[in-house]
C-alpha cells in the first residue's frame, strides 16, 4: 500500500468511527433565524462552469431581455434553514410585473441570492413548473408539472459574502402563464454556513420549500416563518422576438470518456423550428480551436413504429485523433444559422491512442476451466502500472428484466388512456415506442437502488408521467415518432440530471462479448434499433448462452408495440441482426446503459504489478463452484486512467475417467477385460479410479455382464459402455 492509499484509508477511519453529530432537517428549520442584512453590500454574480464553456447559451439581445421578479429589495438574512437535497420555488406572473415582460415567455435563467460565511463548492439545478390545476386557487398557486429542468451545474465560491448564482438553462423554457420558477440545492451545503435572503413583505403562496415531505410556505409554516419572500427570481425574453439559434447538443461520445483513433461524433439539434444551415465540430488544444469538420445534414433516423426508417446519422462527423498526443480536449459542436446566430454545447474527452483495451486471452470466451488456469490478457498502452483481475458470477441466461410496458397506453387525447390510444383515432400512441421503453429502463434501474431515475426534479413520477414527458422532450407528438438524436440527447441528459452516475454508449454494431460487457459485467441494459419492418427500439431482456455452432445467441426482446417478450436470437457476422417478425433484421444502432459503479457480487482474484511474463496471474479455480463466471481484466495506467476488458467462461471439469477403462490407462483395450476378470473371479483390486468405472453394462454393479460387455465391444466391434459421467 503506498502512503496515498494509508493517507485514504486514515481519513476513511477518521470519517466512519467519528461520532454522528448531524442535526435533522426538522432540527435545522427550526432552529432558523432573521438578521437585517446591509443593503450596500457588493453582490457577486456567479456562473457556474457549464455556463461559462457555453459562452453562446444566452444568446438572445437586450431589447428583448427583461426579468420576471415576484419579490421586493433584499431586507432579511435566514440563516440556519438552508441544509441540502431539498428545492424553493417561487411564483412568477409577468402579466404583474410592470414591465416589458409579456407572454409567450422563455425563461433561460434561474438566481437566487446566498450569504455565505465560507469559500465551497455547490451544486444546483434549475427548473420551471406549471401551476398544479387541482391544488391552485386564485389566491394560492402550487407547483405543479415540470416544464424544464437543468443538469446539476457546480459553484466555485471563493470566499465569504453575497452572491448572485445565476442557474442557466440550455434550452429556453417557453412559458405561456404564470409559472413557478425553482432551484434545488443537490448536496450538503453546511461548510458554507449559507443563510437564505429574503425581502420585507410576507406575502403567502409566493416562495415554497420542499425537503423531502411536500412543499411548505415559507412565510407561514410549523418551523419557522420567513419575515419576507424569498429573493430568487427567474429572467428571459419574449417569445415574439426571440432571435437565437436552437440549442445544440453532443450526445456521443461520452462526456469525459476516453477516445481513440477514430471517433463518430453525433449532435442533437433541440429544437427542429428554425433552419440551421450547418454545424461545426472542432476540438481544443494549445491554446485555440480547430475545426474537424462542417456536416450540413442534419436528416436523422426517425423511428414511429408505422413506417420503415431511412437511416441517417444526423449532425455528426468523423473524427481522426490518430495525431494527437495523449491527453484532455475540449471538443465543441456549433449549429450555426445564414444570419450567424450560432450555438454551442462543448464536452471534454480524453485521447489516448494506445489505450487501455485489456483483451482478455485466457480463459477464451465461451470456454470452460476446471482447477488452475493462468488469467491472461493483453494491453496495448505502454504506461500500463497494474492489472487487477476480478471475478462476476453469471448464468447461462443474462436477464435485463425490464417491465414490459404497452406503448398504445400512452400518448392519450380524449381523456381514455386504455383505448389504445391507436393512430387511426387521432391519438399518439403508436409512435410512443422510444419514451416508453426509456421509461422501461429508468424503472428497471430505479427498482435495483436508483430510483432517481424516475424522479423529474425532486418528484417521483408514474410510469405514465415519465412517458410523457420522456416523449414531450424527445418531441415525438411534434415528429409523429421519435428521432434518434432528440431521444437519445433526452436520455443523456436525464441520466445525467439524476446524479449522472450512468453510461451511455452509443454504436453503430456490436459482438456478443459487448452484450456480455454491457448486461452481464455490469448489469446493464441493451437497446438494438432496427429500420425494417419499421423504425423501432427493441430492448433485449435475456441473453442465451453459450452461442450455437454457427455463432448465433439466442435471446428474448422486448416488445413496445403489445408490452410482451418474444423469442428471438443475434448473428454477429458479418453485422449485427436480430431476429424479428420471423426475419432477421440489421441493427443500424446499439445504445448501452449501464451503472458507472455497480460492483456488486464482484471478487478481487489477484493481480499483476510487473508484467514482466505478460499481464497475468494465476488462479486456482479448485474451490469454485461449477457454473458461469465473467473475468475482467482491470488496467491503469501512469496518468492514473482506467481500461477494462472481460471474458465469459464456464468453470467445468472433464470426467476424471472412461467407463470400461478399469486399469486407468486412458483407453479401452485387452488388459482392462483382464483387469476386470481379476477383479470379479480372483479377488483382484477394484475399478480405478473409483467402483463406477467398471460399469461397462450400465446396471450400477460390476460382475460378469460387464465382462461379456467389454469383451463384445474390443473384439466384436460392439457399443462402447453407454453410461460415461
């Protein structure tokens, strides 16, 4: 262990035997109290650091710029409310504001205004609600459905005093009535000694505050009444003179993935309303941006579950890092219009040419073991400091049980929601394949530990409400089917919402050991999309093995269009097809979803410090249950990165011996016929290795039928003895 690990695991110590002093939220509110604050201070505006790579994100002019503020002059500090993990909401009517404010309204921003007592990191998101019909009345509004919500955007604090957090959306939020604008505080927020601000007029129904138990108003509840409103407001431009360009978005690679050679970059264009004349990639190095290419198509694959999918890629482009020195770059996606309006949405990758690719080569995939075997593997980066290899149980069927969920039960109009909801009466359900099995998915992973995965916000929603707005962000009602870019940058951006502790992985094609990879090593989920009969998203629930002779898995899908499992199965050559509707059809698309640490039912076998013999180790199986396993291969390198590579194999052993082969010679012949005749008539030893090996007639004893058997079968040409182990 070197001193970095012993530093970790004190402080670790230090952090589990420390004696438990945290204070409950109910003792935190309660102990809540007011201080007039100065009303000369400086405030400071911050950004977080999303905001500032998105220079473009609040592109819209002064003229239509205005803000929408329920709330009078800061007068109160609060201190001692504010704790974490919880959300404020505040009223917003522009119709009230006596401004230039006017509906349509697209809120881009979200500020709330802190005191704090020290420097820190905070984590926020933003959102906008719409009223809730059922608990609003005229005098009180509620919150109700999210409209738009942001990923957690992070804080740097310098130091102490007042700040102005400015909370930006990537998309506008359009909003066409008084609304409820919202910010939620993501993590512990108590090094800061935060205090809340609030103004000197304590109007009920304004500000709201949720910590896990419903929405209380601030100025009027059992912990402690706020002397004022809560002073966080939201800003934006009217709709009638909107003139940005729709927002943009990178949906694969991964953000802050490691890349290599070449690498597909696709882009979500968010909005489908305004003509977008081309977008521009470019990565970041030495000090500017070079561009690696301009795609002016923007067709994408649409899949509606009615028609056959022209397959197209979207914006998106190819990108040669053959040249590059290992290392961090920002890569950039630009949609740019004839007017110059542009937008633009940037993530960091990391390049690395020879990577950290452990190929497993021993135990093969698909290959049995019996006591020791030397776990082998290859790696083609030079700086590689260690391999660890570890061990997964697995079983001849992989399951991804998702819930079979019927997408005809979605995408209501007239109020019926068990009508079928068919597109023949005016209803969407039969383009609902894509938000409903997303849905499928964020279910299936919120029932095994996550279930922020089907929470919008701080709101756990039903299965129905997540579809919809699953669909509503993909636009699928608008395009009458979901496309592949809008779908796929919506589940991106909601894994990433609700802790951003997913993958996802988005190809062109797949091997059988990426199914394994993806569903068995780390219990994830597979979706396979195909463009014949129609465009459709076909979850697999279960994965057979091992493969067949000709190398096909057999496998159960999962069906959107009647919420039922089919049986099916994979060919892997030439390319990629699943079997469906009696053919087998080509998977265009393969997108992974999976837990970024789920290490569950994982052992540490050994590992290699030196790899001087090549990468490896040796493990003794002997004690190891018969039945499947996953190895993985688990390298590092010098700059501290990370590879892994996996085998799947069945620990078997071979029968330890021949019936009929009494002498234990390894095969049948004269000397075991008189090998047996001493054993039965003179008294000789038994059958080696044990009894059984002389049960040559198969009737679980040995006398002279066995003999007759043996004889009949080495000078007869007869069967040989049918009961082998």
């Amino acid at each position: 262990m070197n001193t970095k690990e012993i530093l970790l695991s004190i402080l670790l110590l230090i952090g589990v035997c420390a004696p438990a002093s945290a204070r409950s939220i109910k003792e935190i509110k309660e102990s809540s109290s007011k201080s007039s604050i100065d009303t000369l201070r400086s405030v400071k505006t911050l950004y977080s650091s999303m905001a500032k790579r998105q220079k473009s994100i609040s592109a819209f002019t002064e003229e239509v710029q205005c803000t929408a503020r329920m709330v009078g002059e800061s007068y109160w500090a609060i201190s001692e409310w504010l704790a974490g993990d919880e959300i404020y909401k505040v009223y917003q009517d522009v119709d009230l504001l006596g401004n230039d404010c006017a509906y349509p309204f697209y809120v881009s921003a979200v500020a709330i205004e802190l005191e704090v007592e020290a420097g820190g990191t905070i984590y926020l998101q933003a959102d906008v609600e719409a009223l809730d019909p059922e608990v609003s009345t005229p005098a009180c509004p509620y919150p109700g459905d999210v409209l738009g919500l942001t990923e957690d955007q992070d804080f740097v604090i310098p130091d102490a005093g007042y700040y102005l957090l400015m909370v930006i959306f990537p998309e506008p939020v359009l909003v066409e009535g008084p609304y409820f604008a919202g910010i939620y505080f993501s993590a512990e927020v108590g090094d800061l000694g935060g205090a809340l601000i609030t103004d000197n007029d304590p109007y009920q129904c304004i500000s709201w505050n949720d910590w896990g138990l419903g929405y209380v108003d601030l100025v009027s509840n059992s912990y402690f009444d706020f002397p004022g409103n809560l002073v966080m407001y939201s800003l934006g431009y009217n709709g009638t003179a909107q003139s940005t360009a729709p927002p943009v978005r990178i949906y694969a690679p991964a953000d802050s993935s490691s890349q290599s050679a070449s690498v597909q970059v696709y882009a979500a264009e968010l909005v489908d309303t305004i003509a977008v004349d081309r977008c521009r990639f470019e990565y970041y190095s030495q000090g500017s941006w070079t561009t690696i290419g301009e795609d002016t198509s923007p067709d994408v694959t649409k899949r509606n579950s009615v028609s056959q999918a022209s397959i197209q890629p979207g914006f998106s482009t190819t990108w040669n890092t053959s040249g590059l020195g290992e290392g961090w770059y920002m890569l950039r996606a630009t949609l740019l219009e004839s007017t110059d309006n542009y937008t633009s949405d940037t993530i960091d990758v990391f390049i690395d040419n020879t990577p950290l690719n452990p190929l497993v080569t021993k135990p093969l995939n698909a290959s049995a073991v019996c006591d020791t075997v030397t776990l082998t593997t290859t790696i083609p980066d030079e700086d590689v400091t260690f391999v660890q290899f570890e061990l997964r149980l697995s079983d001849d069927t992989i399951r991804a049980a998702m819930p079979l969920l019927n997408q005809q039960r979605y995408g209501d109009v007239d109020g019926d929601t068990l009508d079928g909801n068919w597109v023949s009466q005016g209803e969407f359900g039969d383009y609902y394949n894509g938000p409903t099995a997303a849905t499928s998915l964020y279910s299936y992973f919120a029932s095994r530990g996550y279930p922020d995965l089907m929470k919008i916000g701080t709101s756990t929603q039903t299965v129905r409400k997540m579809v919809e707005a699953t669909a509503d962000s993909a636009r699928v009602r608008l395009q009458l089917g979901s496309c592949d870019d809008n779908l796929l940058s919506s589940v991106r951006d909601h894994l990433k919402r609700q802790g951003n502790s997913f993958r996802m992985s988005v190809l062109s094609g797949a091997t059988l050991k990426d199914l394994i990879y993806y569903m068995g090593y780390h219990r994830g989920t597979v979706l396979l999309g195909i463009s014949q009969p129609y465009g459709h998203w076909l979850p697999v629930t279960r994965l057979m093995l091992p493969p067949d002779e000709t190398g096909a898995a057999q496998c159960m899908i999962y069906e959107t269009r009647g919420g039922s499992e089919l049986e099916s199965s994979l060919l892997f050559s030439p390319n990629l097809s699943v079997r469906y509707q009696g053919l087998m059809r080509a998977v265009d698309r393969v997108v992974a979803i999976y837990p970024r640490a789920d290490t569950t039912s994982r052992e540490v076998v050994g590992g290699d410090f030196t790899g001087s013999n090549g990468w490896s180790y040796m493990w003794d199986a002997s004690s190891y249950a018969e039945r499947p396993y996953i190895v993985a291969a688990i390298g590092a390198d010098l700059g501290g990165h990370f590879g892994e590579g996996i085998s799947w194999f069945t620990r078997e052993c071979a029968p330890s011996y021949i019936v009929g082969d009494v002498n234990y010679s390894g095969y049948i012949d004269i000397d075991d016929i008189v090998y047996l005749i001493n054993y039965v008539f003179g008294g000789g030893p038994e059958p080696m290795p044990e009894l059984a090996a002389g049960y040559a007639s198969c009737d679980q004893s040995v006398d002279i039928d066995d003999i007759v058997y043996l004889i009949n079968y080495v000078f007869q040409g007869g069967p040989e003895p049918p009961c082998q182990p």
